[in-house]
C-alpha cells in the first residue's frame, strides 16, 4: 500500500498521513437511500462483508466509546463493556456521536476524531491483512493493516462482534 492523500483531505486521511501510516483510498456512489452504510460500501466495492469494519458509538457508563465490528455482524454490548472494564454499554445518541467525533452517521472513521475515545477493535480484524473503514464521508472508504487500526486509535482488541 501507499500512503495517500485525498484531494481536500478528510479529518481521516490528513491523521493517517500525519502519522507516516500507510493507506489505500476506495470510493464508490453513495446511494442516499442506504441505511446499511457498511454493506453498501462492502457490496460497492467488492469486498468480503468481513473486512470491511463499521465505527460505533457507544455509552459506557455515561462515557463515550468506540466499537469497530465488521459490517457482516453486530456489536456486543456485553463484550464491548468487559473489554474496557465497564459495567453497562448502550448504544449512543446519533447526535452525541456525531457531535464527539466530527463526523456525520455513516461516515464516522476511527481516525482523526474531535476526541480521542478509547476503542476496541474486534479481534477478527486481525485475520486479514488489511481492512477497511470509513474515510470520513459517505463514499469513502480507507483500507489500512490491522495493526495499524490499532496502533493509530490507541484500540485495545477483543471479541465484540457477534
């Protein structure tokens, strides 16, 4: 891979090359009558649904966190709250994520963030050797190693898909 630039760089891109992180940039139409943003991009472009990765958001305990599954499956609640230590997890307010992280719904990246948020990547990332996530915008999609998901959002990884 190279590392890449998009014309009129997304908060994504513009952290991944900040950070020396190498990347691949995917686009495709958006339909704006999608609500499945994820197998949109994976049916697009092509893509086994496994590697392709959603970004969620979630209240832990009142605190905002990050859950990175892939589109072929969901979020686990449960084991979102054990891998940080916390006790309840629900699903975020679209706004509040929205608000927190920059970026509209259906384009949240884990990269370039307003606020870093711990995270946690879904273990199955690792068996590929690349992945992708969103790029910031409806239509863009970044693929990086797994390790660098990791690496560059501070994740910790566990088992929190299903």
């Amino acid at each position: 891979m190279t590392k890449r630039r998009t014309v009129g760089g997304t908060p994504a891109a513009v952290a991944l090359t900040a950070a020396g992180i190498a990347y691949e940039v995917h686009t495709y139409v958006h339909d704006p009558r999608a609500t499945s943003f994820g197998a949109e991009a994976a049916e697009a472009l092509g893509l086994d649904p496994a590697r392709v990765l959603k970004t969620l958001l979630a209240s832990l305990d009142g605190a905002l966190v990050v859950g990175i599954v892939p589109v072929s499956g969901q979020l686990d609640l449960k084991a979102l709250a054990r891998a940080l230590g916390g006790s309840r997890a629900v699903m975020a307010d679209v706004a509040a994520a929205e608000r927190s992280t920059g970026y509209v719904a259906g384009g949240i990246s884990p990269f370039g963030q307003k606020r870093r948020l711990r995270t946690v990547v879904d273990a199955s990332a690792l068996d590929h050797p690349t992945v992708f996530v969103s790029g910031g915008r409806r239509g863009l999609d970044l693929e990086v190693a797994p390790d660098d998901l990791v690496a560059a959002t501070g994740a910790v990884t566990a088992t929190i898909g299903r």
